[in-house]
C-alpha cells in the first residue's frame, strides 16, 4: 500500500513538472512574438517597466526634406547675368546686353492705357521685368496719390553712352576723373535694371508725395540704389532718383534690415548651399529661399543644385557665383514695415505701411 502511495506521488509530480515546462514554453513564445510585433513596428520598449501597452502601429510617414535639390548645368559666364548683379566702382559689368524693351513702347503694348507716368522719349530701355514692375509701381502710386508728374528719365546706357557723358563731365569740372559721372563699364545703366526718374517741368528729389515711392518701391521689387548714409559703401553720392530692380523678396529684405546692395551681396554669401539658407519674405509674405554657390573653377560650367518640382530664379553676382532664390510656395507671417535706411530718420513712423506720408 504505501509502495503504490509513493509511485502516485512520483507520477503527480512528474505530471506538475511537464505542465509547469509547458507554460514556460507558451509564455516564452508568447513573449517573443509581442516582441517581434513591437520591433516591426518599431516602437522602443521600456525595459525598465513591468508591463507592455497596447501600440497601435503608425501610418505616418517618415520626415524629410522640405526641399529636394537636384543638379543643373549652367555656363560659368552667366555669374555676370542676373538681377542681383552687382556693378559699382571697382566691379565692371561683363553680363549680355539682351532682353532690353522700350519702355515707352511696352506701356504702348498694355490692354489698359498707361497714364500715370511719363518716358523721356522711345529710345530710354529697361528688361522687361524692370519695365513690368515700374508700370505696377507708378500705376499704384498715381492712384494713391492722383499726380501723374513723374518722368523716365534714362534706363539701360551702353558703354559707349557712359563714356561721351564721363568725358563731357571732364571737361566740364577740369578734373581728372568724375565725381558723378561712373567709368564706363562700372555703370549700373548698364545693366538695365536701373532707371534715372525726374518730374515734368522740375527735378525728383524724392521728397514730398514722392516719398512715397521710397516707401513703397519694395513691394514692387524696386530699392532705392544710393541711400544718404550709405555713400561710404556704395562710393557714389545720395542720389534720391535712382532706384533699381532686385526682386520683391530681396527688396523687401533690403529695406527691412536698411541695407544698401553692396552690403546685402556680402550677408549672401554667408548662406551656402552646403549650410544653412536665408529665408525671406515678399510684402506679401510669400516665403523664399536664398542660398550662393561658387562658379566651377575648373570647367566653364557648373552644376548647380536647384530645387526639383518648385519655382525658381538663378542670378550671377558679377564676380565668383551665384545665387538661387526658391519660391516655396509656403507663405509666412509678414514682418514690421522696413525701414527706409537704417540710420532713417523717419523710422518711428515705418509701423504702418500703408499710412506712410
């Protein structure tokens, strides 16, 4: 009797053993197909805590770059071409002569006749970008303001123009260069994105009603080229009636942060391609990005990134690059009105752009 006792008990817990390794199994398997479940999913686990949530997997797709570049070959001398190009006292225009339309003409050519404003004659020539944005410009002004008084006085000037006019300046002042008069192919006329303004009957000083262009033209793409406190960068006196075409983004930039072109070309190079990018804004809040690449110093082109699939503009900067400016198609949240210049006396009256006198 206590023999088949003994051999029950050895039985039962034979059986105990098989059911407990059993378990242990199930659970193991358990454990491990919840953790190839989690890994899948790619969730990371907390090893420190005793229990595991229920994860419901992700549908979101995995970030990436705002915006995708891709490469574009483009010939080496087009760093002389563009709206951005920089023509001064020691950096000579060398850029192509084309895209030239007479002003008068192309305000000829409007379905809606141009009355705001006046062309010396039909031989004063701009790009036709210039010209787009300047008939936008004194149409705006001419309805803010009524007066239709303002004249086209020069454009576009060749090399050959500049140099009868720095001669007859010699002559005229007996001195041995021009005070206000640029060396022929170091004219910004050249380029034909600048234009020379007068009145009809009198000279622009930019003062008045008129100053309402200098705070306006931004809007247009327009800045005004020579500030008053900017004489020592630019090398040329102030000169109220000259303003020249950038772009809306960059002109908005410019009058924000009271630069002059100069100092803006210099800031653009601190925005490589490889590096961080400038963001800016147009009046509107249209968002750009800017970046400069250096011109290939091997070949006589460059392959150049640009974005794949968005708008863009691509302007030398007249000496070793070039910048690409990248509509986003994004807009952003529209900044203080700028200011006319830095130093601008009148910046405590810059809050509202549109209550400027």
């Amino acid at each position: 009797m206590g023999e088949k006792t003994q051999e029950k008990k050895q039985k039962s817990g034979a059986g105990a053993k098989f059911l407990d390794i059993l378990a242990a199994f199930v659970l193991l398997a358990g454990v491990g197909y919840g953790g190839y479940y989690l890994v899948q999913q790619r969730v990371e686990i907390n090893q420190e805590t005793n229990y595991i949530a229920e994860v419901e997997p992700t549908t979101e797709a995995v970030p990436e770059s705002r915006i995708i570049f891709e490469n574009t070959e483009i010939q080496n001398s087009e760093i002389y071409n563009g709206s951005l190009i920089l023509v001064n006292n020691q950096t000579e225009f060398q850029g192509a002569e084309d895209d030239l339309v007479s002003l008068y003409e192309f305000m000829l050519a409007q379905e809606q006749p141009i009355k705001s404003f006046g062309v010396r004659d039909g031989e004063v020539k701009v790009r036709q970008t210039n010209a787009e944005h300047l008939i936008q410009l004194f149409e705006t002004f001419f309805a803010e303001t009524g007066d239709d008084n303002i004249v086209v006085q020069s454009g576009y000037r060749s090399k050959e123009r500049q140099e009868e006019l720095y001669n007859q300046d010699l002559e005229s002042t007996g001195l041995d260069y021009s005070e206000k008069v640029s060396k022929p192919g170091f004219s910004e006329h050249q380029t034909g994105w600048s234009v020379d303004l007068t009145l009809a009957g009198g000279e622009y000083d930019g003062t008045g009603v008129y100053d309402w262009i200098d705070q306006h033209c931004y809007e247009y793409g327009m800045i005004l080229r020579y500030p008053e406190n900017k004489t020592d960068i630019t090398g040329i006196t102030y000169e109220p009636w000259h303003y020249r075409y950038v772009g809306r983004g960059h002109a908005y930039y410019i009058m924000q942060n009271g630069l002059c072109l100069e100092e803006y070309m210099e800031l653009i190079r601190n925005y490589p391609y490889d590096g961080e990018h400038l963001e800016i804004t147009d009046y509107d809040g249209k968002l750009y990005e800017v970046f400069w690449y250096p011109a290939d110093t091997v070949n006589e082109t460059t392959m150049l990134p640009v974005p794949g699939g968005l708008d863009y503009t691509i302007s030398g900067n007249n000496t070793d690059g070039f910048i690409v400016t990248v509509d986003t198609g994004e807009f952003s949240e529209i900044s203080e009105n700028p200011e006319n210049s830095g130093d601008s006396e009148d910046s405590e009256n810059s809050e509202d752009p549109d209550n400027l006198e």
